[in-house]
C-alpha cells in the first residue's frame, strides 16, 4: 500500500517531505521536463534527445545526469552507445497531472 502525504501528516508533522522535494526540484526545470516526455516515447540516446529537442549536447548531458541522480531515468548502455530511459511509468502520469493543474490554475490567473 502507497503511504499518502496527507494521510501521514498528523502522524509525522512533516512526512517525508524531503524526498518529495527532492524530486519536485528536479522536475522544475522546463528542459528536463522536455527530456522526461522525450525518453518518456522510449530509450533513446543522448543525440537522438538533442536532435528532437533542439537542445545542446552539454545541456541534455547536464540534465540527463540529474535525472539520473534523481532517479528518474535509467540508463542502459549496449556496446558503445547509452540510452535513457523512465525509470517508471508513473512519471508520465505525474507530469500528465502537473500540466493539468498547472493549465487550470493559470487559466484562472489575470496578473503576474
């Protein structure tokens, strides 16, 4: 059974808040946003990231190493060649939600 956040506020006043951080300040970066939804549609290699992107190679490679320290990718390598990979479905499922709630909560915003 999956431990819910709000469900164990009132026993630990904080949870385990600082994994859930962890991740949350991996996942506020635009680019590796982009990164997650690429390798999201399969493995794929650094080169292949950075030509659907249209991103840098030190950049991908700059993220892909955080994604990988947050485990969020994994990485496979065959031969000479690297690929990444979710690490778990349930990102997509996340990141589905995230832009949800994002799109309703500045739908209903007027200033900035």
């Amino acid at each position: 059974m999956e431990e819910s956040l709000i469900d164990n506020a009132s026993e630990k006043p904080f949870g385990n808040l600082q994994a859930a951080a962890f991740l949350a300040k991996c996942l506020s970066d635009e680019n590796r946003l982009k990164i997650l939804l690429s390798v999201g549609k399969g493995k794929k290699s650094v080169s292949a990231i950075v030509e659907e992107l249209n991103l840098s190679q030190p950049l991908v490679s700059h993220h892909l190493k955080d994604l990988r320290r947050s485990l969020l990718v994994k990485v496979e390598r065959n031969g000479p060649f690297v690929y990444y990979e979710l690490a778990d479905e349930r990102v997509m499922e996340i990141l589905e939600r995230l832009n949800t709630l994002a799109m309703g909560l500045l739908s209903e915003r007027n200033t900035f």
